[in-house]
C-alpha cells in the first residue's frame, strides 16, 4: 500500500481533482480519501473513561433535589396506561 500525501485547493464549484503519479497503467486501485481543511483542529478525542463525568453529573442533579428515576419502572407505567 502507497500513502501519498498531498494538498489542493477546490474551484469555485466547489470540486477537488486529484491526479495521483501511481505508474502502473491498467491496474485498478483502491482509494480512501481523508479530506480536511488545512486550518482546521481535528475534533476532541473523548475521554477515556466516561463513566466519572458521568458519576459526577448525577452527583450534581441529587444534590440540586433532581435524580434520573428509574426508567424501567417509566416504562411499566407507560405500557399500562
């Protein structure tokens, strides 16, 4: 496998073209593309482990009176209305 790296700029209609230098005619590829713009930040990675921010938002909820119920038991109710 070959990773080429390379830049363009799109035309006003908004459309990339890439000519890739690959040197075997007649031969059928499989491209993936990654585009991005170059200025942009990649998005935030989440963290690792969800579940302590988690924790600490249901922490928060109780101590203000609320809490999440039990939502299986919002079910039961629901299917026996």
């Amino acid at each position: 496998m070959n990773v080429i790296q390379t830049s363009g700029t799109t035309g006003s209609d908004g459309m990339l073209t890439l000519t890739l230098p690959l040197g075997q005619p007649g031969t059928r590829y499989e491209i993936a593309v990654v585009a991005q713009p170059e200025n942009s930040t990649p998005p935030a990675t989440p963290p690792a482990d969800p579940w302590p921010a988690i924790d600490a938002f249901r922490e928060r909820l109780a101590a203000s009176g609320r809490d999440f119920g039990d939502s299986a038991e919002d079910i039961r109710e629901d299917r026996d209305r």
